[in-house]
C-alpha cells in the first residue's frame, strides 16, 4: 500500500508529540480510520519506518521456548497432584524452591496460566453460589466469622502416619467411618482486613470443648503479634450452627465477653463468606501441599500451618485494600479487650446466670458478697435480676458482677467492708436508704435539669438549696458510685453520666465535701469531656464501660 508522503510526514509528527500510551493509541484509532487501515497494520508501519514505541520488555524476552516450556511443565506438576488448588504463584515458588525450575529461567504466573489454557490442562475451580447480598461489617476487630472443615489429610493412622482420604471412604465430603478421630481445620477470619487465623484439631467431630479451645486461642494474642495480629473479644461473631457452636458452653462464654452470636440460616454458607472465601484460599496456598508433602503429626501440622498463616498475612497483598491484611488489620484496629485467664473463661462457659431478688436498699447477694443495682432504671425491691461473674472486668478483689434486668446491663463490684465486717458508707445507702424511698414515694422528685434551667445565672447550685427530697437521691448516686465504680475507664464514663444527670458543680463540690476528691480529679474530668465529644471516642468510651482495655 502506497501513502502519500505529506500525509505520511503528518502522521509521523503527530506521533512523535504523543508522550503516552493513550495519546498513542488515540491517534493511532483516528489515523487508521482515515488511511482505512487496522492499528495494528498502522503500528507495524510506524515500527518499519524506525518509530519506537517504548512497550515495556517482558521480562522471559529471549528466553528458549523449551526451557520455559519444561519450567511451566514442571509446575503444572504440582498443580495437577494437588487436584487443582494449589495457586499458580504457589506452584512456581515451590517449583524453584525444589530446583526443578533453572536458575536462569523466569518463569511467570501469565506464562504458566497460559501454558495450562493452551495445552489444555484442566484445574477443578470450584463453584460458588451467587451473592445475594453485600454485607458491611463495621470497623476492624468488631466481628469475627468462623467456620470448621476436615482438612485433606481427613486422619491418623494407628502407626502415626497421616494420609489423605482414599475411594470408598468419602460420603458426602466426609470421612465415611465417623468414630475415629480426623483432622478438622478451624478457621476465624476479621471480614474487613481479611486477616485469618487457622489451627487443626484432632477430634471426631465438631465439639464445644474445640470450639471453646479455638475461641480462646483466637481471642489471644499470638506468638508473633507482628506478622498476626488478630486478637481481642469481638462484638460479634457470624457462624453456623454446628453442634460445638450451638452447645451451652459456648453459648455462655460468648454471653458472659458480651459477644452476640449470630447464626446464619441453613445451607446458605455465603452469609459467612469471608471465612469461605479464606477457607478456599487456604486449601490452595497450603492444603495443596498436603497430598505431595503430609505432615507427620497433628504438632508438625499446625507448626507448618502458623509458618504459612504468618507469611501469606504479612507478605500477600489484598486486592481489595491494597496492603498486606496483618499491616491493614494493625493500623485499623481499636484498642483490644483481651480475654481473661483461660480458667476463669472456662468457669465462665460452663456456669449458666442465676436469677437473684433485690433486698431491700437496692442489694442483691452472691457468693458471700452484696451489690448495690441502684444503677439499673425501674428496678426495686423484689425484682428478679440475672447475674454471671463479669469475666472481662474480673478482680480478685472487686469481684465484678455482671446483671441483667429487662434488656439493660451494669457492671457492678462487691462492696466494700471494714475491719468489722460492716459495709463502708452503710449510713447512706443502707441505713438511710428506706426512708429516702419512702420520701420519694410520699413526695415527686424535682427534675435536677428544671432546677438548673430555672437559676441559669447562678454559678454555682448547692445541693443544700435544693428541696431535701431532691439532694437525697443525687448523694445517694454519688455514694453508690464512690464504692462500686471500679478503676479505669469505667470510672471516668460513670462520673460523666453523673455530671450530666446532677450537673459538674453540683458533682465537684459533693466529691469534694464527701472526701472523695482521689476518685478522679477535675482536670481528668476535663479531659474526658473533650475526648468524649468526639464520635468515635464516644463510642469507645460507651463500650470502655462493661470492657476492659488493653
């Protein structure tokens, strides 16, 4: 084909103030529409003519077909032994670790997908149900899916080998003989970061004894806080409703953290599908192996599966976010409420609540000690609460009770007792305290925020001035407060609740007549406020309440 040379010139100069890829490309479509040509006929023209169009070396450029060829065969392999999970990235990896693949040779993941399409080598990708809704699951650390399969080496044999399972002892995707121990792979995954933590059990089946075991180890801390750092109670957990899950012990230690269980509904697995999807991601990246290079013990198993679950964390990049999910989990993350010593959590699951009815002066009793439940709005004399030992908050010497009654919760701690065996302040809240329900049955209270409103140009409102049926109530919370309210955070947001109920004169200057000023001090007041004003500090203050933080 014969171009004018003008038209020719044209074309080149234009080309030659291109300065990228789709200014090139642009020009290219326009001027090949004009010459009724294809891009690619006017590109190979351009290229004859001594254009250079700057496309990035591939990186196997003048490499032998036949050594990439035999590298991508020998990768394929592995693919193949593994039944078709083990990821391509994975099988080249290996594949030069084993020195199959020459030093000098590159081989890619595009050349070896490509190999594998063109040679028609058949991997089984399995399929997935469609979504059929997208889930936000809140910040990082706020809940936690878990799900429990058997791993691909199924079990044990009596002379401490582990196999994988063979023809004829499969049923349904399980192991065919159920009362022998298999190997069973738990799974938790954070679906916002996707960090996941994995552990194996030998166990006949799902069981709340494993179930309580993973949870704990899960809620921990792990040996490499660095390349793993999930850990923390959740506020929710997403699972199904396996027979360890649905058992009462788990139930009861997930109620006494404050955690909710949700279970999803029968057969609709993708409701947990981020631990599903990392359920499948693991037994690509390194069940895959397990039929090539079985592990001899259940301790070598699950030492090789924290190796890998460290590397893929700190090293894989997610797609979604970005960055490595141990990096993104550790800059997201909130400050962890860690749980209590593994005996106390185990107490705590096997120990159902107990019902107890409050006394009069507001006091109910258990295990030889008494709490005040002035905290909780409607409840009197002869009301039913329901009590557990508040393990997260858990003091030998504050002994923390969690109670519950009609929907609402409060933390409150044994009270105090002297050297006599008296209760500290008894003159107050004990003594004191039916003849202030009597008066305020006898009489209205008076709204504090009514009396504030109607003086706004006092600066300060004494507790003296106000009607006595009113100061009773206010000294009562304050006193109550004064010997229930344990150190921390929880300090700080209860004497925020009283400042806003009494109002901050009224609060500072009864602390400080009562002789309780070394409970917090004004200036910690102060700085509560400012941070509590803040959205986000505001909703962690709420849950610093009933947590501790660590």
């Amino acid at each position: 084909m014969t171009i004018d040379p003008k038209i020719w010139s044209e074309f080149l100069t234009g080309l030659a103030g291109c300065h990228n890829r789709q200014a090139r490309g642009a020009l290219l479509g326009a001027w090949a529409a004009r010459l009724n040509l294809s891009a690619a006929q006017l590109r190979r023209l351009a290229k004859d003519a001594g254009v250079a169009f700057g496309y990035a070396r591939r990186c196997d450029a003048g490499m032998a077909d036949a050594a990439l060829a035999a590298a991508a065969e020998a990768a394929c392999k592995l693919i193949t032994a593994s039944n078709g999970k083990m990821p391509s990235h994975a099988a080249i990896a290996r594949a030069e670790g084993m020195g199959w693949i020459p030093a000098g040779v590159k081989l890619t993941e595009a050349y070896l997908d490509r190999y594998i399409r063109q040679h028609d080598i058949r991997r089984s990708v399995d399929s997935a149900p469609r979504i059929t809704r997208l889930c936000t699951w809140g910040a990082v650390g706020h809940v936690m899916q878990i799900d429990s399969t058997n791993c691909a080496q199924w079990w044990i044999e009596d002379s401490g080998e582990i196999r994988a399972c063979r023809r004829g002892e499969v049923y349904r995707n399980k192991p065919a003989d159920g009362s022998r121990p298999r190997i069973m792979r738990y799974v938790a995954t954070d679906p916002t970061s996707g960090l996941f933590r994995v552990r194996y059990f030998l166990t006949t089946g799902e069981r709340a004894e494993v179930s309580l075991e993973f949870l704990y180890e899960v809620m921990s801390r792990a040996a490499d806080p660095e390349k793993l750092p999930m850990a923390g109670v959740p506020n929710r957990i997403v699972l199904d409703g396996g027979p360890g899950n649905a058992s009462s012990a788990f139930k009861n230690a997930c109620e006494s953290l404050g955690v909710e269980l949700t279970p999803h509904m029968p057969h609709k697995p993708w409701a947990k599908g981020a631990v599903e999807t990392t359920m499948h991601i693991w037994e690509r990246t390194f069940e895959s192996e397990l039929s090539i290079w079985p592990a001899s013990s259940i301790d070598e198993l699950n030492a090789r599966a924290y190796a890998e679950n460290c590397r893929f964390c700190s090293e894989r990049i997610h797609s979604r976010h970005g960055q490595t999910r141990s990096a993104f989990y550790a800059a997201s993350r909130e400050p962890i409420r860690l749980p209590p010593p593994w005996e106390i959590f185990l107490e705590a699951a096997h120990t159902a609540p107990e019902e107890r009815t409050v006394k009069g002066g507001s006091l109910i009793s258990f295990e030889g000690d008494e709490y005040l439940v002035a905290g909780l709005a409607g409840c009197g004399t002869g009301d039913k609460v329901m009590v557990r030992k508040a393990v997260l908050d858990w003091d030998a010497r504050t002994k923390p009770l969690r109670i519950e009654f009609k929907g609402a919760t409060v933390i409150e701690c044994a009270l105090a007792k002297n050297a006599d065996g008296s209760y500290q302040d008894r003159r107050v809240y004990g003594e004191r305290v039916d003849e202030t329900i009597a008066a305020q049955e006898a009489r209205p209270a008076q709204d504090l925020e009514t009396v504030r409103a109607a003086s706004p140009a006092a600066p300060v409102i004494r507790l003296d001035s106000l009607p006595d049926h009113a100061v009773a109530p206010a000294r009562l919370e304050i006193a109550a407060f004064a010997n229930t309210a344990p150190i921390g955070k929880r300090r700080v947001v209860a004497l925020l609740e009283l400042a806003d109920r009494l109002g901050r004169e009224i609060l500072e200057r009864e602390i400080a007549e009562l002789g309780w000023g070394d409970l917090v001090t004004s200036a910690q007041i102060e700085s509560s406020i400012q941070r509590l004003r803040n959205p986000r500090s505001a909703a962690a203050g709420g849950m610093g309440a009933q947590a501790r933080t660590a």
